[in-house]
C-alpha cells in the first residue's frame, strides 16, 4: 500500500515536471510564434464576437512588442492593436494611447504620421471631442505641413477638418465658398468634400478585419 502511494506519488511529480518543462519551452517563442498566435486569437474571437479573446490577442502584440522591440514588425503588431481597439472593442481612448504611443517613440517612422492623424480623428469623428481635435490637427500640421505622397491626402484632409472646426460651416460650404465659377467643376468639388473624411478613414483605416463594402452601393445610388 505504501509502494502504491510512492508510486503515485512519484508519477504526479513526474508528471508536473513534465507540465513544467512544457510551459517554459511554450514561453521561448519566435517572433513569427509570437504573431501568429495574437492573429490566432483574433481570429477566433471575431468568429466568437469575444471580446476577451480580442484582449487576449492585444496582450500577445504586446507580449511580441516588449521581447523584440527592434523587430521590424513591431509597427505592424502596433497597427494591429490600435486597429482592434478602434473596431473591435471600440475602445477609443486605448486606441488613442496606442496611436500616441507610435508618433512618439517612432517620430520618423512612416507610420507615425498615419498615428497622429488617427489620434485627431478619433477626438473629430467618434468622440466629438472638438477642442482635443483641433489641437492635434494643429500638431499634426506642423509636423507635416505637406502631402509629399500623391496618394496621401492626410495634410490636405487635416487642413480642411480643422477649417471645419474652426469656422462652423461644413465641408460643403467651404468647398462652394471657394470653388471658382465653373458649375461643373464645383459641383465635383462638392461630391469629393462629402467623400473626405470616408476616403481618409479608409487610407488610415488600421482594422485588422476584411474592409467594410457595406457603404458602397449607397455611394453609387447617390452618384
């Protein structure tokens, strides 16, 4: 009876030994184990709609993020939190800390000036909050005063939201106050006024889920 117990005995601790050696070997990850499980968990929690799997997947970038710091995908695990926090758990003031956190350790990174507009943005479009807006448009535009990609409107689109901002009138009004006489012209000018903010969201948009088409047919019913 005794043997029995020793053996018992034995075989737990054998068996915890083996659990153990288990996790510290789960716990020296590569920078792609460490990835793919944080997009494992995400895709898993958009087919569960689980937000604490979101969470969970948040917590793995950053896990990545704080092991390789020099990784040349740590902007990449950055843009995937700031997008799951954005639209996934709509937590805005954490995607903002996320945004924040890229223009100020990364100042010269490309993605930086994508996360400044964004943390603008945020305050203007989802949290209406106009004086915090106007304020990091102002910071966005000094920083970067001009577009110098002709496919990147960002400068171009700050501008005119703190126009907005500060004037009170919309972006419509601003477009017909300045257009020139052309009926045609200004006309065209209108219709690309109320695609602004739609087309900027869509080339600083950092979700991690398939683009959104739902808005599409109502544009083309307009037209």
């Amino acid at each position: 009876m005794i043997k029995a117990g020793l053996k018992l005995t034995f075989l737990v601790l054998f068996a915890m030994l083996i659990a153990s050696c288990g996790k510290q070997q789960k716990e020296l990850k590569t920078e792609e184990e460490y990835l793919n499980a944080a997009k494992t968990l995400y895709d898993s929690a958009v087919i569960k709609k689980d937000n604490a799997l979101f969470t969970e997947s948040i917590n793995k970038y950053k896990e990545f993020i704080a092991k390789y710091p020099n990784s040349d995908k740590v902007m990449a695990a950055y843009t995937q939190i700031g997008g799951i926090y954005f639209d996934n758990l709509q937590n805005y003031p954490e995607a903002i800390n996320t945004y924040k956190t890229v223009y100020e350790k990364y100042p010269d990174k490309k993605e930086a000036k994508q996360s400044l507009f964004m943390v603008a943005f945020i305050y203007d479009e989802t949290l209406k909050d106009k004086e915090n807006a106007k304020a990091f448009y102002k910071k966005f535009l000094e920083k970067y005063p001009q577009d110098t990609d002709a496919n990147d409107k960002m400068s171009e689109s700050a501008r005119r939201m703190l126009e907005v901002l500060e004037t009170g009138k919309s972006i419509e009004e601003l477009i017909l106050q300045n257009a020139g006489s052309d009926g045609e012209k200004k006309n065209e000018q209108v219709q690309d006024g109320k695609k602004d903010k739609q087309e900027v969201k869509t080339k600083t948009d950092t979700k991690v889920t398939p683009d959104n088409t739902s808005d599409k047919p109502k544009e083309e019913k307009k037209k």
